[in-house]
C-alpha cells in the first residue's frame, strides 16, 4: 500500500527528523519523490538523514532548528525557497519520572519543547501554507493522550493531550484556508526515544504480550498511516487523530 504514494512535485518540512519516527517518515516521503526539508536539534543527526535521502535518488536538504526557539521556527518558516506542501511535527523529548518527584523544570523542558515547540511550528506551517490555499499538517500526539502511560511520565502526557486538542482546534480554524491538520498517536514503538523503557528482552516480551497484536511497533509500523495523512488519498480527512497502537487502546481500562 505505501508504494503508492507519490509526492513528486511536493516539498515537505520534517522536524525532529533526525531519529526514530521522524527520520523514518522524512525518508519514506523522500523516497517517494517529495523534497524534503530534515530539520533536527542536532547538525549531525539532520545531515545524516538529508545525507540519506540524496544517497537513495531522492532530494533532501538538513536545517538545524530547535523548536523551543519560537524566534527560529519563525525565521525558518520566513526564510523558505520553496512552497511547502507538507509539514510533519515528529520533534519531541520524553523524561520518565514519577509524578511527586516532578520539579518545575522537568515541566518546563516537556512543555516548551513538546507543546509550546509544536504548536508554534503548526502555527508558522499555516502561515506558510495560506497563500497558497493548500497544505497537509501532520502533528505527533500518542496513546498517552487518551490514557496514561505504561512508565511514569505524567508531564509528556499532559503535552501529547494537548497535540491532541491542538490538532483539533487548529483543524477547524484552518480548514477554510484549505489546510487540514491531522495527527498520529502512535502505541508503544521501539526506538531510540524510548528504549530505555524497554531495556531488557523480558520487558519487550511483557509488553508485546499486553498488545492484542501481540509485539511492539517499529517505526515503520507507522509509514502508512503518516503517508496517508500527508497525501491528497486524505483530503477529506482533517481534524482526526490516526492511532497507530497494535490495538492498545482497544484494551485500556
């Protein structure tokens, strides 16, 4: 199914592309022919990914960008070339701790980076993408926004539930503008983000037996359903949260 998407002619914006999931979709759009901008909090990890879609036939190009520096997601957004049809919000930080030894900083650090970073880059994404009167945003949430995660993280849930509600209210705003606004909530996906959490083949293996298909997500796992959401196969698709999750949910509670 995802060999058929075809993004010749389209440019898209990545963030947090140099890892995990990010890197993961910002190469597939590459590789189905959309220019692709990865941009990451670290030089080395952006370039290595835009590196590797030019390596595969495809166009990228790496832009270092933190995302908690509203200053320098806006330059960014001002300062493009090109027409960007499509914006994926992958960029994200997680701290697992529990919730009475959470300090203001912890707070502050997930809600600048996560909730504050995503929602200005939404922000700035639409603005881009209004003279045009077309675009496709797609925001990372997570199954931590509807219930609470399997490790204690209490403040990077709160942020997912708030990509959550950003994403539905932004679509709503956005859509006589001709731009949806989408978002992923993927499960429990094995990555560098969160492989500290399942630090042992005995955790995987306890974990997977929780998920009624039985194993842990890649990031692969998630490829078709952020292809869909960015392609026109969805273009009377906005305001909906794709859960990508090897059926958790259907077992929460």
């Amino acid at each position: 199914m995802i060999n058929d998407f075809d993004f010749r002619g389209m440019a898209a914006v990545v963030t947090g592309a140099g890892r995990g999931m990010g890197r993961e979709v910002a190469l597939a759009l590459g590789a189905r022919g959309a220019a692709v901008i990865a941009t990451d909090v670290r030089a080395e990890a952006c370039h290595d990914t835009a590196d590797a879609i030019v390596r595969a036939g495809g166009s990228g190009r790496a832009q270092l960008l933190d995302i908690a520096d509203i200053t320098a997601v806006r330059a960014f957004f001002r300062g493009l070339r090109e027409t960007v049809d499509i914006v994926v919000c992958a960029a994200a930080i997680l701290k697992v701790k529990p919730f009475l030894d959470h300090e203001e900083e912890d707070w502050d650090a997930l809600a600048r980076v996560n909730l504050k970073g995503t929602f200005f880059t939404v922000q700035e994404a639409a603005r881009h993408m209004v003279p045009q009167r077309k675009g496709s945003i797609v925001t990372f949430s997570s199954t931590s926004a509807f219930v609470a995660s399997r490790v204690p993280e209490i403040a990077y849930d709160v942020t997912k539930g708030g990509i959550r509600q950003l994403t539905v209210s932004a679509a709503v705003e956005l859509a006589p503008m001709g731009i949806r606004v989408n978002g992923l909530a993927p499960g429990t996906i094995l990555t560098d983000f969160n492989r500290a959490t399942l630090d042992s083949p005995e955790r995987l293996r306890a974990v997977a037996a929780g998920l009624p298909l039985g194993r842990v997500g890649t990031p692969e796992d998630v490829l078709g359903a952020a292809l869909y959401l960015c392609s026109p196969l969805s273009s009377y698709v906005t305001g909906q949260l794709l859960v990508v999750d090897g059926g958790r949910l259907c077992r929460a509670g």
